[in-house]
C-alpha cells in the first residue's frame, strides 16, 4: 500500500475520488433523501482495482481524522446508476479503522452485511450489545435497526468489506414519516428548544409541519409551534431537497409535495 506524503484537504480528496466513480461514506448523508419511488433497475459493468481502492482508502486514513463520526469508508458507484449505489438495490463499501480506533454505534434501516478482509480475534463489532470478532475471512450481520460500533484495540489496521441494501429500496420522505408516526411521545419542549438551537430555517419549517399535521395524537400546542413559526423560512423552501413540487403551505412557507401533504402511499399490511 502505497505511503501518503502530502496532506490534502477532504474537499479535495473528495473530489478526486469523483473522478474514480467512488463516493466517501461521509457524502452520502444528502443522497437518502433523493431515493424516492422505489428500485429501477441499471447499472453496468465496472471494475475498481485494488491498486486504486488500496491507494485511496490509506490516503482516506490521513485526510480523516477519527473525530469525524462517519465511517472511513469507501463506497463504489457504478457509474450507470446515477442515484448512487453498487447495484441499483445494492451499496458495497471497503472500511479502513486504524489501531486504537472506535467506529461509534450507530443504527439505521439499512441491513448490512461485513466480510473481513485484514482483522484478528480481538478487532470486534458489536451489534445490538454482542461482540463479534473479527477475523480474516468472517461474515457479520447487522440486522436492520439494530445498534453496532467497530473497535480496533490492537496495533494493526482493521479492514472489511461492507454491504448495505441501499439506496434505491430506501423510502425516502414515506420511510421519515412513517418512522416518525412510530414514535408514540415526544417531550415536545426537547424538539422545540433542539430545533432552536440548531437555527435552521428548513428544519424548523420540516418538524413544525410535522407536529401540526399530528397535532392531535402528539398532543401539540401552541406553545410547542410559535418558537417554530418564527423561526420559519421568509421565503417559500422545499420540504425536499431535489425540490420535489407539490403545494405552498403557508403556515410554514414549506413547498409540501402531494404524497406527504395527503399520506397517499400504499397502506402497509
Ligand atoms: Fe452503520
């Protein structure tokens, strides 16, 4: 593997890495909200040789400090699947932890599959509280939803391959809505007093839409929206970020498109 001398920045690094058809883990945050409307097969034949992929991912150790949550990870986008992904159903990554390192738990809807590439007893996952080691060649499971961090103790690097069913089967602003309609109780005064604290217009927009469409279940109140509504967009924005249209809501000048306004997807058995 190849010594990295010069320090770049990640900006640049990810910008590189376009250049090859692979995207960084830590990219890939703004893409699940654009997988709306479920598989549509495509894809073509790529190869991403190791010399590259082996390159990059040591260089990825350098440019990303473990202090960034996401995972030092490299995904490979097949360059006829213009959304992103390995497959249009399939996303496959290669994840580098260094010695002494953590990969904070985390969960998610997207099962996983890790084949153990470089590793040994005492590297380990944990899902959802067992701890799996890890060792050259293993196969481990991470159901969805459930919770699972990566520890490397020992003084060698960490390396597996990892499979995800993502992004073309995710739901996009259904799977957000539904998700949320699961949770029974919000300590509103929480929501509210997070939302201000982060600032940001669209959110507070997004999640005072949200509560005044389940105002009655959640028990919203006044109270709980005003904060929300001041801190609204003075402009009309997009609930979704590739500006799906649909219709002004005024309340909270948030462009709604007509499945989320009208809960218009298919029921779920
Ligand atoms: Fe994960």
């Amino acid at each position: 593997m190849a010594k990295v001398e010069a320090k770049k920045t990640l900006e640049q690094f990810d910008a590189e890495l376009k250049q090859l058809f692979i995207t960084g883990q830590w990219q890939y945050e703004p893409l699940l909200s654009q997988c709306i409307g479920g598989p549509k097969p495509r894809g073509e034949a790529y190869l991403w040789p190791w010399k590259i992929v082996g390159e990059k991912l040591a260089e990825a150790c350098d440019v990303l400090e473990e202090s960034v949550t996401a995972r030092r990870s490299l995904l490979f986008n097949n360059p006829g699947v213009p959304m992103g992904g390995t497959t249009h159903t399939l996303l496959m990554g290669i994840q580098m932890i260094k010695a002494g390192e953590i990969a904070w738990a985390h969960r998610h809807t997207l099962a996983a599959v890790r084949f153990v590439v470089k590793g040994d007893g005492k590297i380990f996952t944990v899902v959802n509280g067992e701890k799996c080691p890890m060792e050259p060649n293993d196969l481990i499971l991470t159901p969805q939803w459930t919770w699972h961090d990566h520890q490397n103790p020992t003084r060698e690097t960490a390396m597996w391959v990892d499979v995800l069913d993502v992004p073309s089967n995710a739901g996009g602003w259904e799977e957000v809505w539904r998700s949320l309609e699961m949770v029974e109780f919000f300590d509103l005064d929480a929501v509210s007093s997070y939302v201000l604290k982060l600032g940001s217009a669209l959110t507070a927009a997004r999640v005072g839409f949200f509560l005044e469409q389940h105002r009655e279940e959640l028990m919203v109140e006044d109270k709980h929206l005003e904060p929300l509504r001041r801190l609204r967009p003075r402009q009309p924005r997009y609930l979704d970020t590739r500006r799906k249209p649909g219709k002004l809501v005024a309340a909270w000048n948030l462009i709604v498109p007509e499945d989320v306004l009208g809960r218009t997807w298919a029921e779920v058995a």
